[in-house]
C-alpha cells in the first residue's frame, strides 16, 4: 500500500507499506505527480513500514515514470524518512547526498516529532530521560 496526502500547500506525505503491484504503484505515483503540482521549496514525509520488496511490475511503472520523478526533486528541499529498517535509512541518507538540491534526513519510526521538527527547522528538544540514556560511561 502507498498512501499519499497533502496535508499542506507545500507538503506532500508518503506513506508505504507492504508489498506494491503495478496497479498500486500506477496510482500512488500518479497521486504524487498530482498533489506535488504547484509545490515550491516543498517538505516531504516518507513513512515506510513493513517493507517489501515490489513487485516486477511496479518497477517497470516506477521505471517508466522516472523522468516525471526526477523533476519532482527539483519542488521539494527536504525530505524526512520514518523506517525502522535500518538498511532503508542508510539508502535514504545516500541518495540525500546524491541529491544535491535535496536533504534528505532519516528517523526512526517512533520519531515523528522530531522529523517533523526538522522538516519545519525547527530543533526538537530531547527530553532529561533520553539525555540520561545516552549518557557517556
């Protein structure tokens, strides 16, 4: 499933979860091209969660939309990704340095806040008990 909504004028959210056939991956890309019109200087938050691979089909849909893809980067200057999986951070941190004109940040599922806290430049205050966990040994 990929779910997409604009839950302001210049932010797009994504969220993606299971498995995507060709049908589900025409449609959300559709829907992203759609709700990204108009967007400048854009926010954009990617929640991926249980995550699996998709299938052939999807990623012939994906290939054969890459040119409309790759001009959607060039509306949005950040993007935050949510994902417990660690591989999927690290690829999107990657791909955040391939992408010049994009930043791309990555947190953990439960950190919402504080994704969204970047998003809007905004600092997000760690709490006394986070501060104790990390504290140095």
């Amino acid at each position: 499933m990929l779910n997409v909504s604009k839950p302001s004028a210049n932010r797009v959210d994504i969220e993606l979860s299971g498995a995507l056939d060709a049908e589900a991956m025409r449609s959300a890309l559709d829907h992203l091209i759609e709700k990204s019109e108009g967007i400048t200087h854009g926010k954009m938050l990617y929640k991926i969660s249980d995550f699996e691979m998709p299938t052939l089909g999807a990623m012939a849909v994906e290939f054969y939309r890459m040119p409309k893809l790759f001009s959607l980067t060039s509306k949005f200057d950040k993007c935050a990704v949510l994902s417990d999986t660690a591989w999927i951070r690290t690829a999107a941190e990657i791909e955040g340095a391939v992408i010049p004109s994009l930043a791309i940040k990555s947190f953990a599922l439960a950190d919402t806040k504080a994704a969204e806290a970047w998003l809007d430049g905004r600092v997000e205050e760690k709490s006394s008990e986070e501060e104790e966990e990390n504290f140095p040994v």
